[in-house]
C-alpha cells in the first residue's frame, strides 16, 4: 500500500506533471517559432495569411498555459466533472488552433522549400544529437525526438502532394 501511495501520490506525480506541462509548452513554442519563420519566408504573396497566421500564432501561444493550468486544476481534481470538461474544452481549442496554424502554413510555404529546410533541419538535430549523446542522453533524445516530428511531418507533406 505505501508503494502504491509513494507512486501515484505527492511529489513524483506532481514531478511527472510539471515535466510533461514543460514538454507541451516547449512543444507548443516550436510549433509558433516553426509557423513564424514559415511565415516570413513563404508569405509573401498572401498578406491576408500571413496575418491570419500571426493571429493564430498569438491564439496558440495564449492557449499553451491555459491548457497547463486546466490540466493541473484537473490532475488535482480527478472527480471533479466540471474540471474535466474545463480541459476538454481548452484542449479541444488549442487543437483547432494548431490545425488552422499548420493548415495556413502549409498553404504558404512552396512543398520544395519545405523539404530543403527540413532536410537542413534534420541534419542539424541529429548532430546536436550525436554530440550531446554521451554528455545528455535526456537531451540527445529530446533532439532525436525532434528529427522524428520533422519526418513525419515531411511523409504527411509529401503524401499530400
């Protein structure tokens, strides 16, 4: 019984949920820097996009705590009904805002110059990774992580072409 309550009680779970409430707002982050170079690179042609972009890229970035916090409120109320659908809501949101942000950058950003940044960028990740490897491991994962979310989402880009 104290194992089950030193595992899923107290300082580790509020530890998990901090370090998986950093992950997603690191995330959410790449995910605007990712759309803000998009946007001054391939927009150009369309200044109506480029600041729906922007809107979206601000929508995002004030959506990321309150997803956080929604999700803590329920972490410590895991009963509570409002509480669950208080998260459901924010997250169902913050979703919809990630699509329409990657749905405008797809739409400005020509596939080709797509893929040479991206090749440019995975090889840059998976340096940083070589290197960190033996002196951060956690890190060097974080950046094959990244390498990982980059092809995939040049298979989703060139699946769709």
């Amino acid at each position: 019984s104290s194992g089950i309550n030193a595992e899923y009680g107290g300082a580790p779970k509020a530890e998990k949920f901090n370090a998986r409430a950093a992950d997603f707002s690191l995330h959410a982050e790449q995910l605007c820097r990712v759309a803000e170079v998009a946007t001054d690179v391939g927009c150009d042609q369309d200044p109506h996009r480029h600041d729906n972009i922007k809107l979206s890229i601000e929508a995002l970035r004030d959506a990321t705590p309150l997803v956080v916090y929604s999700g803590k409120t329920l972490s410590l109320n895991p009963e509570s009904e409002s509480a669950n659908e208080n998260f459901d809501l924010v997250k169902q949101q913050w979703v919809a805002e990630a699509v329409r942000l990657r749905s405008d950058v797809d739409k400005c950003v020509a596939p080709a110059d797509f893929l040479v940044e991206s090749e440019r960028k995975v090889k840059e990740e998976g340096d940083a990774a070589k290197e960190l490897m033996n002196s951060n491991p956690k890190e060097a994962m974080v950046k094959v992580a990244m390498v990982q979310k980059i092809t995939n989402r040049v298979l989703e880009v060139t699946d769709a072409e």
